[in-house]
C-alpha cells in the first residue's frame, strides 16, 4: 500500500483538470462548442460576426426548417443568409473556451484548464509545471508521474478537430456539424475522435516524457475528455476510484484495462471520502472501503491522504477537505501499522498469478462525452450484481479492447445494446467458437457457469490462478456473520492470524477478509467451546491523569465531549489452574472477547453522500483498542471478530489486563474553532476555494471508549 502526500508529492506531476494554471493562453486552453440557435422569416438577412466572449472563434451557420440544415456562406465578417420564402431557424456554432479554471488552485497556480486534444498544449504544461517539479524532486523517489481523474468539464472542441476528424474517421464533418445537436453517428464519431486526440496528444506525450526521467506513467483515465476503457492502454499504470464491488465504479473501469491489456498492477485512489468529515474515519472504515476495491479487482492501494501540517501548529494543524486523514495526528495510530501491514498483504496476494474473470460485459459507442458515465447508463445495475453475487468476476470491454481479445477465449460476454457492425463481425466469431452472448439481462443468471464457491449474500470473491494451483479472497462485506461451505478442504489464511485454519467451512465475521487455497489435507476447525466468562472488575481507568474506578460500559462522550485521544483500562483477571491448558501442545486456546459490535441501519448519518463509505457497525471499543496481559502485548483490535487470542500470556491464579483504548480525532476537529478561524481567513483573502467537508457533523454519531464488558472464552 502507498499512502500520498496531498501536497507537494502527489503534485508532482499533471494533474488532469488541474492541469492548466496562468501559463496557459487561449490558443492552449479547453474549448468547447457553443449553438446559438434564432428563428427567423423568409427574407434575407446579414448578421454580424460578433465576439461575444474573449476568445471565442466562429465556427459555422446553417440555416433549415428543423430537421435538414445547409451551410450558410461568411465574407466580409457576416453571414449572409439567403432568402428561403418561408420561417426558417439559423444554427451559430462557436468555439468558445470553457472558462474552467484549475480546479481547487493553490494561490498563484491559477489559470486556464488546458485543451487535453492538442500536443503543444500539453507540451506547454510540460515546459512551464511538470518540467520543474520533477528536476526539483529526487529521482529515486519519485514513484510515478500521476494524472487525476479527468475533469475537465463540457470541452468537446479544439481548433484542429475538422482536419483530424477528416483523417481519421474518412468523410468531412464540416457539412453536417448541426448534427452534434441530437444523438446521430456523426455525434459518436465526433466523440471517437476526440477520444483519439487524448490519446495523441495527451496519454502518449505525458508517457514520453516521464519515460524520458525513466518514471512511469500513472493515470485514472475516466471522465472527460472522453476517455474510452481502452484509453489506458497508452500509459503505463492504471488507476481507478471508487467503491462498490458488485456494480461498475471506476476502479472496474482501471482494472478491466489492465487485466486486458497485461498489467499485473492495478491501483486505487482509496478513502478520498471515507466516512466524513476528516478525522472521523476509524480503521474499521479503511478496512471495509479497502475490501470493496480488492473485491473491485484493485491491488494496490493508494491511500488519501496525508496531509502536511506543522508540528507547532495549533489545534490539530492543518487538514486537507476531504475525509481519510491518515497521520499521527488520529489517536488510532498505534494499530496503523497492523491494518496497513495487513492491507499490504493481501494487496500482494492479489499481484499472484492471473484473474479469473469468465464473463465479459460489451461497452458499446457513445456520442457522450463522459463515457464512463454512459456506460453506467447503459449497463442495468442487475447485471454486474447478478455475476458478483453468483461468486463470479467480469470484465468490461469495448471496442479497441475486442481488437486483443481472442474470440475463443470469451465463453459468455453481456451485450446491453445493439451491436455495432465491427462489433457483429467479433461476435459472429464467438459464436462460432462456441461461446454464449446475452442481450437480455434478465436471462443472464441461467446462462452463468457454475463458481469454484458458492457465496453467501455480501461475501464477494476474487479467483486468481497461479502456476501451481487456485487462491480465492473472499470478503464479507456486510454486518452479518457468513459462512462459505466447500466441497473440498482449503487453507483459510487470516492477515491477523499466524497459522492457517484448514477444513470445509470459512467463517467471516462482518467486514472480515481471508485468503483461501485449495488442499488435499483436511483437519478439524477451530471451534468455540464452553461458557464466556464475563470479565466483571472491578475496572479502572486513567485519562493520564490518575486512575479511578469506572463501571462498564463507559463512553467517553458522555463525561468529555471533545476528548479525542487514549485512555488505558485496567482490572485484574482470575484464571484457576484448571482452565490453562499448556500452551505448547495447542489444544485450547483463551480469546478475550469484546462481543459483536452493534448494526447500524443505511442512512443513519444521513448527511453521508452516497460516495462516503462508513462500516455499518458500532463496535464494543471505540475504535481500536490494543491488550497487554501480565505485561505481555497479546494483539490489538479495531474490526470483528473483537477478540485477542491471551494464550501465551496467562498464567493461574491473578492476571493483570491492561487495555489502550484510542478513539479518532473527530471530538478535537469538533472543538477546533481555529480551523474555522483560518478557513475563513483563507477565504478572505483568496476568495472560496474549498469548504471543510462536513465538520459540522465531526462529534455526531461518536462514541468512542471501552463499551462493552469483555469476556474469556475456550477455543477447542
């Protein structure tokens, strides 16, 4: 996993709709198409060409009745419209920029977002940004050159688009451009073609230069300029955003593309708006929206974000807007290194081998301008649902990608529209080669192949073949217990575990995640055994100044409403002789139990947008908590299953328990009052440029301390 800077690291380098800034005039900037229409009489008119914004070019008239149009001749700087005998309309078109500006500037770096069509754009942001930062920065460190997701709004024009468009699509666009008004042929070809000079003129010239600093290219290519699935094929990393494992987020878009097109790694901007506002995410959060990306077909997590403040700065310093604030700044820290570590290792995991994905799901043409979006639309949510539900994995696929893709090796690919003639002829040849094609998605599920495992409702799987043998991830990726029963024996290997569990039956708790390998060897599970013993105190807590009695549960809202950071809970623990085993022979086992957490209902916090992943559990601890036993660190907790194996650690007679409890930075962020202060300082000063996501609702919702009375449990 990487966590990235929001500052000076994650910007060095083009930055999508950020791309642009002062150093950017009008011949590079984005443009956009403008329709002026007017209905006019019979007579003969002659029309000014007038400037209405700076900038602004003219492109052509026509004039028509509505549904058939004809150029209408310039000279002089006036269209002259002839005489028709009859109400007519005439049809301007303008080339006018889009006066976007880089989006969220830092002071100084403001200006126009450049034109993503044109080479000499590019290679002036190159000269006057990228250049700079990357002779600035140390070569060995840099990791990539990165360009964020496309974002550069309504620009569907640039001045070489009629030359281009002759060239590559065969036929003159000029004589029938009011036809980009209405959703025609031209309109999709229009599209294709500006989707092509992304490619040329901004994908493989940004791939050039940070090849030329021996750097590889990284890219969420996903929005607009209309970048198709296939259009990562020119970069050399792909990257995604977005959770959601059972429908099409953009992450699928990045992950289709690379499984396609060859590249083993497949990374993931994560936690961007993780359980807002900033601060309030607990690791639990991480850990579910984590999952949902493996489960995505992602394998490298890059974590947003670490934000640079001050180490004398007041109050909590500075925050970035948005939600996954990952520093020391967040009293959970002591276990970060747990959650990422075990993050990390799936994340390898999921680099093993190859993906398993049997089923393809066609991307037809757009004349849209945002394609991932049109896909979206015309993709039924049913279908992605029906192939992850059934334990089964897909991938997205559109026309350049077909050009690479064997016919023999589709067994079942979904067509949710009608099929273009290139697009016929491919899968004329899948059929041919035995394999199946759905154009109603409400007939897919009878014609999906049997899955190596068959899932409970919320656990997705990930199928990856290795040279040697088959592994599967599996998640649960919601707030009940699941469990998986196989036909054959497997190892279930837990990040949060030493050893291996090996039989028939995979146990996942709510939000938990393992890794599973076929075996020949099956042995018994692990098993609950005997009567939980509570835990009864008496309890005691220190804030760090003083230790006093405190009965559980205890919530620390409830006596400290801006408290954010540890308190340490003691009590003694009686354990006869009879009821310790010998840790050596590894027969029974003692787990100190935390309990179940509580289910939260959708849409609890409700000021949540739908993009704001949040665990829908209020655990027993809030919301990490780490178990020392007779002096000896037995584990840290923050998801279920809330339990610590004390085993090695006891000892008959009287055990001393300590347990650290650290809750999230929320409750300080909620008292902050100088970030308000400096928020509209900044404001003041430059103008509104961002707004502290949510930081009125920091304290709702919190509960943070030990909130439940632990027991002691057998495991046989």
């Amino acid at each position: 996993m990487v966590v990235r800077s929001l500052d000076r690291t994650r910007r060095a380098g083009p930055r999508a709709a950020r791309d642009g800034g002062g150093h950017i005039g009008p011949e590079h900037a984005a443009r956009r198409l403008h329709w002026d229409r007017r209905e006019i009489g019979g007579g003969a008119y002659d029309v000014r060409i007038l400037q209405a914004w700076p900038g602004d070019d003219f492109v052509a008239a026509y004039v028509g009745d509505g549904t058939s149009y004809a150029e209408v001749p310039v000279s002089d700087g006036a269209i002259h419209v002839p005489a028709g005998g009859q109400p007519r309309e005439v049809l301007i078109a303008t080339s006018r920029l889009t006066g976007q500006n880089v989006k969220r500037a830092a002071a100084g770096a403001e200006g126009p977002a450049l034109d993503h069509y044109s080479a000499a754009a590019a290679a002036a942001h190159i000269r006057h940004v990228a250049d700079p930062l990357v002779r600035a920065a140390t070569p060995e460190l840099l990791g990539s050159v990165f360009c964020d997701s496309l974002e550069v709004y309504d620009a569907d024009w640039t001045p070489a688009i009629f030359e281009e468009f002759a060239s590559r699509r065969g036929y003159e666009p000029r004589p029938r451009l009011y036809e980009l008004r209405s959703d025609t042929r031209l309109r999709t070809d229009f599209r294709r073609t500006l989707s092509e000079l992304y490619e040329d003129n901004f994908v493989k010239v940004f791939q050039r230069w940070a090849a030329g600093h021996g750097v590889p290219f990284r890219i969420q290519s996903y929005g607009e300029p209309p970048a198709t699935m296939s259009s990562y094929r020119f970069a050399d990393l792909f990257e995604g955003e977005g959770w959601g494992w059972t429908g099409t987020p953009e992450t699928r878009w990045a992950s289709s593309a690379a499984n396609i097109y060859g590249r083993s790694v497949v990374s993931a901007e994560v936690w961007t708006w993780v359980h807002s506002p900033s601060f309030r995410a607990t690791p639990l959060d991480l850990q579910g929206e984590a999952h949902e990306h493996f489960l995505s077909g992602v394998n490298q997590l890059i974590g947003h974000g670490w934000p640079y403040s001050p180490s004398d700065g007041p109050g909590l310093g500075w925050i970035f807007y948005a939600a996954g604030a990952l520093d020391d700044r967040n009293p959970w820290w002591p276990v970060a290194a747990e959650l990422f570590g075990a993050l990390h290792r799936f994340s390898w995991l999921l680099r093993q081998g190859t993906p398993v994905r049997p089923v393809k799901i066609y991307v037809p043409p757009s004349g849209e301008l945002n394609l991932y979006r049109a896909a979206r639309k015309v993709i039924p949510e049913s279908v992605p649902r029906t192939i992850r539900e059934a334990g089964l994995d897909f991938d997205l696929v559109d026309d350049d990608a077909i050009a690479v893709l064997d016919p023999a090796e589709v067994r079942l690919i979904v067509v949710p529209e009608d099929e273009w003639p290139t697009t016929g002829r491919w899968l004329d040849a899948v059929r041919a080669a035995g394999g199946t094609i759905v154009s109603d998605p409400a007939t897919l599920a009878e014609t999906l192949p049997p899955a190596p495992i068959k899932v409970p409702p919320e656990v997705g799987v990930v199928h990856r073949r290795l040279d040697d043998g088959e592994v599967y991830f599996v998640a649960n990726t919601g707030t009940s217990v699941r469990t998986i029963t196989l036909d054959r024996p497997i190892e279930q290997w837990s990040t949060r575990a030493a050893e291996p569990i090996t039989g028939q039956v995979v146990t996942l708790h709510p939000y938990e995640a393992a890794a599973l390998f076929p075996t020949t060897t099956a042995q018994p599970s692990h098993r609950l055994a005997g009567t939980a013993v509570p835990v009864a105190g008496p309890w005691f807590v220190d804030f760090g100044n003083g230790s006093r009695h405190v009965d559980l549960p205890h919530r620390w809202e409830d006596e400290l409403p801006a408290y954010s950071g540890s308190a340490t809970y003691t009590t003694n623990l009686h354990l006869p002789s009879n009821t310790i085993s010998s840790y050596e022979d590894r027969t029974t086992r003692l787990l100190l139990d935390f309990g179940p957490g509580e289910p939260v209902a959708p849409g609890t916090e409700s000021y949540l947008p739908p993009n704001s992943y949040r665990a829908l559990i209020t655990p027993p601890i809030g919301v990490a908590a780490e178990i020392w036993l007779n002096h000896i660190h037995c584990g840290a907790i923050w998801a279920p299953p809330f339990r610590v194996d004390i085993t090695a650690a006891t000892r008959p007679g009287v055990n001393t328990l300590r347990i650290v409890v650290h809750n999230t930075a929320a409750n300080a962020l909620s008292a902050d009052q100088h970030l308000i202060d400096a928020a509209a300082d900044v404001t003041a000063k430059f103008g509104h440029r961002f707004d502290l996501q949510h930081i009125e609702h920091a304290a709702g919702y919190v509960s943070s301390g030990l909130l439940a009375v632990p027991t002691v449990v057998r495991q046989a």
